[in-house]
C-alpha cells in the first residue's frame, strides 16, 4: 500500500506512523520481491516446500487434474507424513491446497481408512461453479479500473481488492466521493465493453519491460512480478498484469451491477458490485420492490417507480408537516388558555412574588412563547423555567 495512504490511515486510528521502520520493512520487501524466490526469498518459505520439484498451474486451461502426486503435507507449519480423519492441514500437490480430512462413514464405505499420505495419488477437481463465477467478477474488476480511469482521470489507482464467487470489492485513490452521475457513467462504460463481447486476450511469458514500455500494462495491487510476466489484454480498453484465471470474453460476464460507493479513509474510496448470477438476483429483487411501490403508489404511465415512489413521499412528508403544524397550534392554545388569570396564581413566598404554572408536551420555543406570554400578564419580573414548568425567580428588579 502507498505510504502517504498508510499515514493517513494510522492518523485516523490515532497510532503513530513509524517512518523508519517501514522504510527498513519497505526494502526487505523489495529486496524479496527482486529475489523472486531465488536465494533470499526462499528463506521465507516454509521449509518442507523448499526442497520440492517445480509444479506447474494447470488451472488456466482446465479444472480438473487427475493423478497428481501428493508432494508434501503441512499441518501445524511442521511437515507430517499424512492425514487422518478430522485433522486439517496444507497438501502440496499442483499448488498447496488447505484441506480437511473427512473420516468416511463405515456403512457406505468400509474398509476405508480416512488418511491421506506423501505419495498417494489424488485427483485435483475444481468446483467449476464457483470458479466461473470467481472469473467473471475477476475480469469485471479489470474493466471496472479501466472504467475508473476513463470517469474520473488517470490519478486512478488500485489500492486493494477482493474477487469472490458471489461479489466483487474494488478500492481506489480518490480525492473526493464519487457522484451517482459518475458512477452510471462508469457503470454504462464497462457494461458497453461487456455487450460487445469483447476477447479477453491471454499473453504468456512477456519480458516485464516489454509489458510495461510496449503494451503499456498496469501492474495490480500487492502483486510480486519476476522478468516476465503474463499480460492481460482485453481489446484496447483494459490491460494489466495479473496472474488469475479469467473468462474467454467479457460477454460471459453477463452483466456488471455497481452496488454501493464510499470510503475506506482519507483518498481512498471502495465500490461493490456483482456479476452474472448475482446481477440477476440483484435485479429480482428490485422487481419485487417495484411491486410493493405499485402497490402504495398512484399508478402512472409516465412515472417510473422510483420517481412514483418519490413523489409519494414527498407527499407525505408535506402532509406530515401540515400536522405537526396543526398539532403544535392546538397544544400552543391549549396551554396559552390554561393561563387563565395569572395574577390569582401568583404567591408570596418570603417576600418574593412567584408565580409557578406546569405546561406539558410543548417544544423549547413553545415554552419560551408561553412564558412571554406570563410575563406580559403577571407584570415586572425575572424568569427562570424548565420543560415543565416555570416559576418567577427571585431578584432586585421583582
């Protein structure tokens, strides 16, 4: 993340930003990221993974792997020889996987014994549903930057994500909030790309200065990059480097459907959204609104429901203020008449005229009118009073 964002984030939370520190912090860092796990980035792996043959990703072209040899089994950090039934733990076999060992039941399985071993062969097979979905929200990130930058100016900058199945979170450097005018232009921008289908082209193995200088890529967010990079390409409106797995053509996106926009802290904004199935559940629900508004609002040709559901509203909020109006007035002349002649209410006590009356369900300038109106009545005096009452206070001028 951006130092001056980090600054700013600990100003707010009111923690002191330990400048040295992260500049120390910053270049290990750096220093790893050059590595790029040769030599000294090897020392931050987990030993029982160093010594492994090299695995390839097989996950951009299929979702299935069969066969694949379990290389190494992690539990608790420390390297095991297996897992039994119940226990959890990290499988190397084409990526390091976080698994759970289920003990199979003894009726429709018996005889099995619930334990994976280093060297058993296993098939990899990736829940496919969930993977497109993931895709679509991925490449819809891609499109939304590139929407982003083309709203709101070039000072656009990724500063965090997260791609999920079922949504997709974006954030971003921004100076201000983000107008709903802009985000329906931005919204319109990335659904245009989406509609026409465009390809979204894979470049392998591209030289990290050729990535930058020739296609002109952006580098996402907390991304480590080695001396050659793959390359997102999706026609000439989005190009990026990026790593995951993504759709063949912006059209299986379906459609982008931008949620909500706000801040995460100073500069940085954050908007949410939903793709495919989830654009689809999004919009059943605002049918279902659209009935219920039918239902309570005056039904009109030339309205939609929003701008009907509006008007009613504001219609009610008028009629709501007529009232409370009318209301105040009745309570106001029903207490200016329970008055009546104050002068028979008015006591002597200790020398000092004092005058105590009680008024109920009256607001502050209600109850600064009434004793006005005590005041005038009762004569000369100096007044103190409360919510619910008021009496004549003692002084020279009484």
């Amino acid at each position: 993340m951006p130092r001056d964002f980090i600054e700013d984030a600990a100003r707010d939370q009111g923690v002191i930003f330990d400048a040295e520190g992260f500049e120390t912090a910053f270049k290990a860092e750096r220093d790893r990221a050059r590595a790029s796990w040769k030599g000294a980035a090897k020392q931050t792996a987990n030993p029982a993974y160093q010594q492994l043959p090299k695995s390839e990703f097989e996950g951009y072209h299929q979702t299935r792997s069969d066969g694949c040899e379990v290389l190494a089994i992690l539990r608790d950090g420390q390297g095991v020889p297996e897992l039994r039934g119940g226990e959890e733990g990290e499988v190397q076999g084409v990526r390091a996987h976080q698994v759970i060992m289920k003990s199979p039941s003894p009726a429709t399985n018996p005889g099995a014994g619930g334990t994976l071993r280093v060297g058993d062969r296993v098939d990899a097979v990736v829940n496919v549903e969930i993977r497109r979905s993931t895709m679509r929200n991925h490449t819809a990130t891609h499109l939304l930057q590139a929407g982003l930058r083309e709203v709101l100016g070039p000072h656009v900058k990724q500063a965090g994500s997260l791609v999920a199945p079922n949504h997709l979170r974006f954030d971003f450097s921004h100076f201000t909030g983000v107008a709903e005018e802009e985000l329906q232009d931005v919204e319109d921008i990335i659904n245009k790309e989406v509609l026409g289908n465009q390809k979204v082209e894979v470049i392998e193995n591209v030289p990290i200065d050729v990535a930058i200088n020739q296609y002109h890529a952006m580098a996402l967010f907390g991304e480590k990059y080695g001396d050659r990079v793959r390359v997102i390409k999706i026609g000439d409106f989005s190009t990026e480097l990026c790593g995951g797995t993504h759709t063949g053509q912006t059209g299986e996106i379906g459609l982008i459907k931008l949620l909500k926009e706000g801040s995460v802290s100073a500069g940085v904004r954050r908007i949410e959204a939903v793709t495919g199935e989830g654009s689809l559940q999004h919009f059943r629900k605002d049918h279902e609104l659209e009935g219920v508004v039918a239902g309570i609002t005056p039904h009109s040709g030339t309205n939609s429901p929003a701008e009907a559901l509006k008007a009613e509203l504001e219609k009610k909020d008028s009629e709501i203020k007529k009232l409370q109006r009318e209301l105040d007035q009745v309570r106001m002349k029903s207490a200016s008449s329970s008055v009546g002649s104050v002068t028979d209410k008015i006591r002597e006590v200790n020398g000092v005229r004092v005058l105590a009356h009680r008024a109920d369900n009256l607001e502050r300038q209600q109850m600064r009118t009434l004793v006005d109106q005590l005041r005038d009545r009762s004569g000369r005096a100096s007044w103190c009073w409360g919510r619910l009452q008021m009496a004549a206070c003692p002084s020279s001028s009484a």
